[in-house]
C-alpha cells in the first residue's frame, strides 16, 4: 500500500513483474505517476486503488505508462491537468512505450485547463496491443481530441488497441475542428495499418463537432457502438479497408445528429441502425463523399470498393451521395455496392446527390413509401411493416424480421463501480434592490450570489466608472427604465463577462460619453481565457455615445464562445465602432465566439462603422455555427464609410436577415456583406433598401425575390416610416422595419 504520491515516487524506481500496487485511498494532488516496467503475461504489474473510485488524482497530475503488462484500475483522475501532457499516456517518454498494457475502471472527469483554446487529448494510445476499456470519460471542455491512438512511429503501428465498453459521456460543441472524441491515426500515417479495435462503447451526445470517431487509419473495426444524440458521425476520414459493423445511431431527431460519412477505399458498412437522424449534408444518416483527383495525403481520396450491406434507417431525414462536391472534389465514387438496405419511416427519406452515381450498384434494397425519383434509382418499393412484440419494436419484410435496437445497455458500459456526481444545484438567486449613487451597480455586482437579480430603480441615475466582472451567471434589470451614465476618465467595459459568467440585462439605458472620458464598451465577454461558455441577452436597452475610435456596444474576446447572444427590442445610437463585434478569432482555422446570435427589433442609428460583424474565418467543414437571425431591425444612416458595411456575416454558416430597413446605411460599400461559402445557407428577404449599399455575396440563392427598392418616407418628427407598405410586406402579412423611433 503506498500512502501518496512521495512513497509512490520512491517505490516506483523498485517495481517488479508480479507485483501488486495499492494506492491507498485520499486525494493525489499534484502526481505525475510515471510507471516503466517489463512484466509479462504470466506475471503483469498492477496497479490499484485500495477502493475503485476512492484514489482522486487531481491538480497537476497526469499518468504515464511505458514498458509491458501494466495494469491500471479504480482511479478518478478529476480537474487534473499537466501542461503538455495527456492525463493518461500509454508511453513514459519517446522511445518507452507500452505494450499489451491496460487501464480500466478509471474515471476521467474535468481535466480542463483555464482556456478552452489551450488543446489537449486526455487518452493517448502509443505501442501496441493496449486496452482501454470499461472508463467513464466526462466533461470535456477545451480543444483537442479526447481519446487518440498515435501512429507516428513503426512502433506504433499495426497496435490492435483495444477501445471497449467505456462510457464517453457528453461533450459541448466546441465551435472549431479538434472536439472529435475519438481518433485513430493522422493524416500523415492514414495510409498504414492500425487495427484498432473499437467495440462496445457508449457516446453520450459528443456534440464536439462533426466527426465524433475520425478514423484516419487502415484496418480498423469499429463495432457493437452506440451513438446516443450525437450531433456528428462516424467518419472514415482517411485510410482504408476499414469495417464499420452492427452499430447503433440513435438521434431522437435532434439536429445535426449524423451515422457514417464514408472517403476511402476498401470499407465494409454493415448490419448498422441508424435511427431517428435528423443531420443533413455531412451529418447525413448516411453520407459518401466525393474525392480529389491524385488527391494529397491530407484531402479526399476517392471512394472506391466499398461494400454497404444489410443496413437498416428508421426515421431518419437525410442520405447524401457525392457530397461536398466542388471544383476541387471532382473525383465520384466507384464500385460502391448498395445491398440488402432497408429504409422505413413515417416520412419518406431525401436522398441529396451531387454528381453522376454510375459508380454505384444497388442491389435489393427497400424502402416502405414510393420513393422519389433520385432515391427509386437506389431503393424500391415493398410493404415492410412495424410491429410490437413483447415491448420490443420490429421491422418485417417477407419472411425476415428484424429488431430495432436501443444500443448498449448503459449498465454495461464505464466503471462496474458507481461514480456519483454530485448534482449540480441551481441556486434560485435573489432579487437585490439596487440604490442610485455612484458605482452602486459595480459594488453590487462584487457581493452578488449565482443567478442574483440586481433591480435598478425606474427612471434613476447610475453613475458608472469602473467596469464590473461578471463571474457567475446573473441579471441586472430596471424596475422600468433605468440610465448607466459614463462618468469615468480610464477606458473601461461597463460589464466584463468572465470564465462562469453569463449576463441578462433589461431597461437599461447606457451612456459611454463621460464629460472626462468614453467608455471602450457597454458589455465585452472573454477579455480573458474562459473554459466555459457563456449566454447574454439584453432586452429593451438602449446603448449610445460611443463616440470616438473603435468602440463597441458589445465585443466578443479571442477565445470566448457564447451558446447565444441575443438582443431585443435595443437601440444602438452614435457609436463609432462596430457596434456588436463578434470578430475577434482571427487565426482563419474555422474557431467563431458564438453559436447563435439574435437581433430582434432593433434600431441603429448613426453608427460610423459597421452596426453588426460576425467572423469565422478559414473554409473548415467541421462544425455547425455560428447561426445568425435578424429580424425587424432597422439601419439608420449608418455605416457610410467607403466600402464600409452595415452587417458584416463572414464564414457564418446560417444566416437569414428579414423584414428589415436599410435606409442610408452602407452606402459606399455594402448594407449587407455576406462572405458565404458552398455550402452555407443565407437568406436576405423582405427588406427594403433606400439609399443604401449593395447586398453582397458570392453564391446563388442568398437574396430573395422580395427585396423593396423604394423610399420608405421618414418622418422624422414621428420618428418613423410612414409608406403604407411597410405595415404588411414582412414574412406573413407582418410589418417591416423596428418599431422602436428614430432617435431625434
Ligand atoms: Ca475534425
């Protein structure tokens, strides 16, 4: 028994074959285990807690295991994080690896570092013949993959790992390429064997992006698995002959969840379900894409000799072939064998095809509706029913019956002992009354429990100068309308959003200009690293008198990543920046600051650069954000720069902009700049422009039929439009335009 970690680094130099290793129970802070030895089969070296479940190894910690025949069981390795290292490595150093060596019963949960921008893989698989199996894996947050199997050196290669019976529970989006959960191989070493075998294990909703296993390896089995709410897919990314066997796919028709994306040659896809899918394009049920001619290492090989039999898609929205097809992937599938499929739902499956499909041959597939003209080529028709039997759902067809799998019991999968987190109890916060007065808001903010209310009194005055971290999720609000007047001379951001943060303000008016002073923005997320995401939502605010240099109303730091960033019903008046600045990830490597992002009845008035920017730059396919709505919103007089912009969405991959005015925005360059790509999906419609720029962007299909080219009549004195159109153009009868008035 080895008390802690100081008697662990003094026995560890001693370890012999056949040796027993308790670790006794109690928190290991700050062990770095290392563990080299040569035991063998007969006689293994294993490690152990003194009780499964009851060694937390935490802090700067990490386990390393180099040498033959090690076993490590029973430990919880919890917000554990050593720089530069896995938490759990099969290899000491270089040139020690391990080899049929095994970790098991563990626990991995929380080993983040303090910025989700800072990349790490948890599991790292070197040597050969090792076995990662019966682990419960939670609650990754930062970039990098979380579990990889190495191939970078002969020794590495043909390794049959063993990936089996682990719990990978869920992962959040990470808004960028490198959140898949498992991968096997690099693109580099694609081309070489690897023989992994992934088996058994249960994906808890790892929503990362859009590959959840990248294989990029030949020879690899990956089977009996269960894709439980996944918003991504198995992928065959590269390498070849790879067999993708008995699966399960479960979708529940959420969005974006995906089944097997198919590049390469030499694969077998058989006896999956995939059921419930609701993805589309490459989180298709089924997607097979189009390659690269000669394609280099790192791109598309074609498809070619793959075999896709006995299949059965229950419900599910979408079947791609010849995806992504472009001017670069021009390269159709070959000899791809369609067999003995089944295709049954309430609604008949859409079948998306690219380019010419002679390179298939279907074969006795069937489906139970007509199907449309492009999926008849594929599918035919034939009575196939749904039946119940002792609580148990089947699919027959002729003589053959077959049952709709639930996946892997989740008793067989992680730890045989109980892991048991503590539930996170959301604190009802309270209402607290905030008195005028100076910095009263800030002094509030400081003392403020978790989802705190701080309630502003109607029609007061707030003086403002110091900015205010906001560390934990809470509200400020105004019994009615309450003004934040500037009266600072440093440049301060009047909330700061930190890592834990996420911000809801209502009836506020925000005003950055002080007589000593401007203020550099009302609300900036992310100034910091943050691990965690973030929300905010401002409702009938009004943000004004930003009114020198590149300021902002809102700003989004490098790094932060909001789920949603909404605002209603606001006016944004005399600011000189762009206004609500979602652009600072710049490394163009398809990392973005928001999932989402709403603008509902606003106005802006006077603003010098642009009134919106969204950014996310570089052409990555991986992920399915940011989505951006504007509605009803209202440009006045704005953005008039030379090739200045009013909206500004690059790389966004969704957008629609309607019933909406531009009048007098944008006018020496664009009112709307959409850098759109093939595959994004834009709509600007039911808009009126007047005196305003151009709508640009670069594919068809982005601007509708319904865009209004008229004077839309200002009356100023109102504050409004008056043209009689505006009432009923907007999508459903509905007026155009904000109802909020012009600023006079
Ligand atoms: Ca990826």
């Amino acid at each position: 028994m080895l008390a802690d970690f100081a008697a662990f680094q003094v026995a560890c130099k001693q370890f012999q074959p056949g040796d027993t290793i308790v670790l006794q129970n109690g928190v290991w802070e700050n062990a770095d285990l290392q563990i080299f030895c040569m035991a063998s089969a007969q006689k293994p070296l294993v490690i152990k807690a003194a009780t499964p479940g009851q060694v937390i190894i935490t802090g700067a910690s990490a386990l390393s295991i180099g040498g033959s025949y090690v076993q490590v069981s029973g430990l919880v390795f919890k917000q554990c994080y050593k720089a530069g290292k896995p938490v759990i490595r099969f290899r000491t150093d270089q040139k020690q690896l391990a080899n049929h060596c095994r970790v098991t019963e563990c626990v991995v949960d929380d080993c983040n570092p303090a910025d989700r921008l800072q990349e790490s893989n948890w599991i790292a698989l070197f040597g050969r013949n090792n076995q990662f199996d019966h682990n419960r894996i939670l609650n990754k947050k930062n970039l990098g993959t979380t579990l990889i199997v190495e191939l970078n050196d002969t020794a590495n290669q043909q390794n049959k790992h063993l990936i089996a019976y682990n719990y990978f529970g869920p992962r959040a989006k990470g808004g960028s390429n490198g959140a898949e959960t498992i991968r096997i191989g690099t693109s580099t070493f694609s081309r070489t064997s690897s023989q992994t075998l992934v088996e058994n294990n249960f994906f808890d909703r790892c929503n990362g992006e859009v590959e959840i296993i990248s294989v990029k390896s030949c020879d690899n089995k990956l089977s009996g698995n269960t894709f439980y709410e996944c918003e991504g897919g198995l992928v065959l990314r590269h390498g070849n002959r790879n067999l993708i066997e008995s699966n399960v796919f479960i979708g529940n028709q959420k969005p974006y969840t995906g089944g097997v994306r198919v590049i390469n040659a030499g694969h077998v896809i058989r006896n999956n379900q995939f059921i419930g899918l609701a993805g589309f394009r490459f989180r298709s049920a089924l997607t097979i894409l189009n390659g690269v001619p000669n394609s280099p290492i790192n791109r598309y090989d074609q498809v070619k000799n793959v075999s896709i039999t006995d299949n059965l898609f229950v419900d599910c929205a979408n079947i791609e072939f010849c995806a992504g097809k472009d001017f670069e992937r021009t390269a159709r599938p070959e000899q791809v064998t369609l067999k003995n499929n089944l295709i049954i739902g309430k609604q008949p499956i859409q079948l998306t095809i690219n380019d010419k499909t002679d390179g298939f041959f279907p074969a006795d597939n069937y489906c139970n509706f007509q199907p449309a003209a492009a999926l008849s080529n594929f599918f035919k028709y034939q009575s196939i029913n749904r039946q119940w039997d002792n609580g148990k759902e089947y699919v027959a067809i002729g003589d053959k019956r077959i049952a709709i799998s639930s996946g892997i019991s989740r008793e067989l999968v992680g730890t045989s002992w109980v892991y048991s987190i503590r539930p996170t109890i959301t604190r009802r916060g309270s209402r607290i009354s905030v008195v005028p007065g100076k910095n009263t808001i800030a002094a509030a903010i400081k003392t403020a429990g978790i989802n705190d209310t701080l309630v502003l009194q109607h029609g007061a005055t707030y003086f403002v100068s110091e900015g205010s971290a906001v560390k934990q999720p809470m509200a400020v609000i105004s019994s009615g309308k309450s003004i934040l007047q500037y009266t600072g001379e440093q440049s301060i951001h009047f909330f700061q959003i930190e890592n834990g943060g996420s911000l809801y303000l209502k009836g506020l008016i925000c005003d950055g200009l002080s007589p000593n002073g401007i203020a550099s923005s009302f609300v900036s997320a992310g100034m910091q690293p943050m691990i965690d995401k973030y929300q905010f939502k401002a409702e009938d605010c009004e943000f004004k008198q930003l009114t020198d240099g590149r300021k902002h109303a809102f700003l989004s730091g490098k790094g932060s990543f909001a789920d949603s960033i909404v605002f209603r019903n606001c006016i944004f008046y005399d600011i000189t920046g762009d206004v609500v600045n979602i652009a600072a990830e710049k490394d163009d490597v398809g990392r973005y600051n928001a999932e989402k992002v709403i603008f509902e009845n606003c106005l802006f008035q006077k603003i010098l650069q642009g009134a919106i920017h969204i950014y996310r730059g570089g052409n990555d396919e991986s992920t399915t954000g940011p989505t951006v709505t504007i509605n009803r919103c209202t440009f006045l007089q704005s953005s008039n720069t030379d090739l200045g912009y009013a909206v500004r969405l690059y790389g966004v991959q969704s957008s629609t902009i309607q019933n909406s005015i531009f009048y007098n925005s944008g006018r020496a360059g664009r009112a709307v700049w959409i850098e759109d790509f093939g595959w994004t999906k834009h709509l600007v419609d039911r808009c009126l422009l007047f005196e305003s720029g151009t709508i640009q962007h670069f594919y068809p299909g982005v601007v509708g039929k319904n865009i209004l080219r008229i004077n839309p009549l200002a009356n100023w004195a109102l504050g409004k439009f008056t043209l009689p159109i505006l009432q009923r153009y907007g999508t459903n009868g509905q007026a155009i335009g904000s109802t909020q008035n012009f600023i006079q």
